[in-house]
C-alpha cells in the first residue's frame, strides 16, 4: 500500500448541520486488526464521522452474538462488527468461527425484522486506516439516511 | 404393522426388560394424565410398574429434558417419539449425556395432538374418553360416540411441517414407520418492519416464566444467561425490549441445535409462537451450511466447526 492510500482522505458525505440528528453505531473491533486499522486511521489524521463508539475484542472470535443484540436492544442506530480478513487470524482460526456466527446473527436479526443495513460486517486490516475511515463515513451515511432506530420493543 | 395399544403393550414389555435384564435403573416415559386427552412424564424403577406406561396422540412432552441430569451417572432407559430422538442426538454430540448410559425405545410416530385444537373444534375435553390415530385421521372417542378428524385439525403445528418420523437411533423401535410431509415455507410478515411489529406485539406478553427453557432439552445450561445479574444481559423485569433480548439470545444459542420439537410454543402461558422463530432460524442453518440439527452423522454443532468456503457475511467480501 503507497503512503498516498494510507493518507488520503476518505470522501465523506457532506458534514451534518448542527443541530441535525446523528446517529449512534456500535464498533465491535478485533485488537489485531480493526482495532489497529482505527488506530492507523487515527496516527493518519484521517478524518471519520465522530458517531462510532469502539469496543476493542481480542479477536472476532470473541464476538458473542448477544454483544450485537444488546447493541440493538440499548437503541444503537447501527452496529458495526470489524474482524481480520480470514486467514489473517492472530489466532489462526477464531475469525472463521466468527464468519458462521455472524452470518447466522444477520439471519437472526432478519428473522426478528431489525433492517438488515443496520447492521454491517467486514473484514479490515492493521493496514487499512483509510479503508476503515471510509467504511465507517459510509456505514453512517446509510443509516443518517434511514433515519433513528424505532427500537427493538416499539409498537 | 403394530397398532397403538399393541405398540403399548411392546413398550411395557422393552421397559421390564430393560430394567431386569439390561441394567437400566430408570425407565423414563408416559402415563396417564388426569385426563385421557393428557399425559403426564413417568419414571420408573421397578419392573412390577411398567404398566403405568402408555402410547397414545396426546404423548406430547419431550422426555429428552431429563436426561442430562438423570443420565449422569446411571443407565437410563426412555421411550422417545423421533422428534424427542433428534433431541438425544444433540445432547449427545454436545457431550451432555453418554450414548452407553441411554436405553432408547424409539418409536414411529404420526403426530401428537393439541388439545386447544380439540376444544377449537367444540370438543369439551371433559367428555374426552380416548384418543387414537386411525390411518392418517384421529379418532376421538367422547361420550357421545366416536369422532374422526383430518390430523390437520388436530394435530400440533409442528408435527404437521414434521418430516422425520422414524427413530434416527434406538436400541429398540417399535411402532410403524410413517411417512413424512411436505415442509411449509416461512409464515413471518415478509417486511422488516412487519415482522419487527410482529415480534414487539408477541414478545410484550411475554411474563418472562422462563417455561420456554425449562422445557427445552437443548437448553440445559446450569447457569442461564437470562439469570445472571453480572453481566446483566437482561433485565428480570417482563419488558418489550428485555423480553426480546431474552428470546433473541436464546433463539441464537439454539440456532443450529433446535430440532423443532415445538415445546416452547405448547407450554408458553401467553402464546407466544417461540418455536416458529426457532423453526425459521433451523431453516435458515439448513440453507446455508445443509445442516440439519439432530442428524446422527454430525460430529459437531453447526457453530463448533467451519470450513474454508463458508458464506461470507461481509458486504464487501473478504
């Protein structure tokens, strides 16, 4: 990757008004590599919506599926799950067990009718500072797009 | 082909020699409700009282629940319906209960009938005297004579979708191998914000008794989620939103391990269709992985195991 990718700025959709409603996302990331990859970001000075709130995992592995539950339950807009691309595992495996369960946490949430673009799922490398600060302007993007999340119990 | 009272008869018979002969110490099955159009669990000890055992529709409960824990340490012998087999294969894979310690009497089965089915039709259960399936109908004879209905009528949801009727493992199986049905497609509102409707108005009446669970064979946790106060995944208190997590939680730890027994939704106070969120789920695992939960050939649940070319959940690939 040339240090241009590494600095460029992420297009991001043009800045909220003050005052306009912004949406809260929950930022599930892998130590090893999301997690580095937002840091990367960070040390890069790239720029990204201020509506992610991170919480740093050892590996998504450890993802359970009750932690993007909750997410929803607590009125999060969106929920955003970022682990390392498979074969990258710092663990060698658990990024693969997290790929069945999180394919089936999509299912379940389909199932129980929470919009499946509330909820977004991707592979990102410690080297993708700038690949993480673009998925993030664009998973807010959609979901400022979609409007509050009602909550999971509304009538 | 063995008739009801025949197939009864035979397991009365399986049961006394496995507790004589076999080295059983506990034959677990039903007996005679309060009233013929219910049963109640029996577990028996001594071979003199086999004769409390009896084969009929309303054999409705799954028996596999009490093994974990009285299949512990000692030989347990059960007489168990397909559905209530699928739920030993699954406890067995997940190392809850030994296949050594388990005298399974397998039985074919047909279907076992709901009861609010029965009332629905102006059955007052009271006058009830047996029930009994004839071919593909239920006979039901009350005091004023004898009744045969369409099983679809009569019969639980979940065993007219039911596809698998005879025993996957047994030691002995008696009763007739029966013919499966076709299986239904999904009955959710298709959009989002329906079924998300859907769910809100279903899970608000929830009373939060934890029935559900306690019924349920696959969920023999010793310390549940939903009773933990540290972390508090959910509240106690019977909320939408803490009642949701509670069945969305248990709806994720029982995908790919649910083998659609329909306990869930038979005992629930408030009826609420929990086994139709779980059915949906084991439906969606099946598409996805070809995995059926309860298949003897499966050495591991779905989620303990991956392979290289799995689906990949990712928008934007790997």
């Amino acid at each position: 990757m040339t240090e241009q990718t590494l600095t460029q700025e992420p297009e991001i959709a043009e800045a909220p008004k003050t005052g306009e409603w912004q949406p809260t996302i929950l930022g599930i990331l892998c130590n090893w590599c999301s997690y580095a990859g937002a840091d990367l970001a960070g040390s890069a000075r790239l720029k990204y919506p201020e509506t992610i709130r991170i919480v740093r995992v050892p590996c998504s592995g450890r993802v359970d599926p009750m932690f993007v539950l909750k997410g929803f339950q607590k009125g999060f807009d969106g929920v955003m799950v970022l682990g390392c691309h498979p074969g990258d595992c710092h663990y060698a495996k658990g990024n693969y067990y997290a790929r069945r369960r999180i394919a089936l946490v999509k299912d379940l949430l389909a199932t129980l009718g929470i919009p499946e673009e509330r909820f977004h799922f991707e592979w990102v490398s410690a080297s993708e500072g700038n690949r993480f600060a673009q998925l993030v302007a664009e998973f807010t993007d959609k979901i400022r797009k979609l409007g509050p999340f009602a909550g999971v119990g509304a009538k | 082909m063995l008739n009801m009272s025949d197939t009864q008869n035979a397991i009365r018979e399986e049961a006394k020699k496995a507790l004589e002969s076999r080295g059983v110490t506990l034959v677990i099955g039903w007996g005679a409700g309060s009233v013929p159009f219910k049963t109640t669990p029996v577990f028996i000890n001594k071979s003199e009282d086999v004769d409390k055992l009896v084969w009929n529709p309303a054999c409705v409960n799954n028996l596999a629940v009490y093994l974990p824990k009285l299949a512990k340490n000692s030989r347990v012998g059960i007489v168990a319906k397909p559905c209530d087999i699928r739920s030993i294969v699954t406890l067995i894979q997940e190392k809850q209960v030994k296949r050594d310690n388990l005298f399974i009497i397998g039985l074919g089965c047909r279907g076992v009938v709901d009861a609010q089915n029965l009332e629905d039709q102006d059955f007052h259960l009271q006058d009830v005297l047996a029930i009994d399936w004839v071919e593909a109908r239920l006979k039901v004879t009350t005091t004023s004579g004898e009744h045969l209905l369409e099983c679809s009528d009569c019969l639980r949801e979940m065993c007219l979708v039911c596809t698998k009727r005879t025993p996957a493992i047994y030691d002995v199986s008696l009763g007739e191998a029966v013919e499966p049905v076709e299986v239904k497609g999904c009955a959710l509102p298709e959009l989002p914000e329906e079924r998300r409707k859907y769910w809100s108005e279903q899970f608000a009446k929830c009373i939060r008794c934890y029935a559900c669970r306690q019924v349920c064979p696959n969920c023999y946790c010793e310390q549940c989620f939903a009773d933990r106060i540290e972390p508090k995944w959910t509240a106690k208190k019977a909320t939408t939103e803490e009642s949701w997590m509670f069945h969305a939680t248990r709806a994720m730890h029982l995908a790919g391990r649910c083998i659609g027994c329909g306990e869930c939704s038979r005992v629930c106070p408030v009826d609420i269709p929990v086994a139709e969120l779980m059915s949906e789920m084991s439906r969606l695992v099946e598409k996805k992985y070809g995995y059926q939960a309860g298949d003897p050939d499966e050495e591991l649940p779905v989620l303990g195991q991956y392979k290289q070319d799995d689906v990949d959940p990712a928008q934007h690939g790997g």
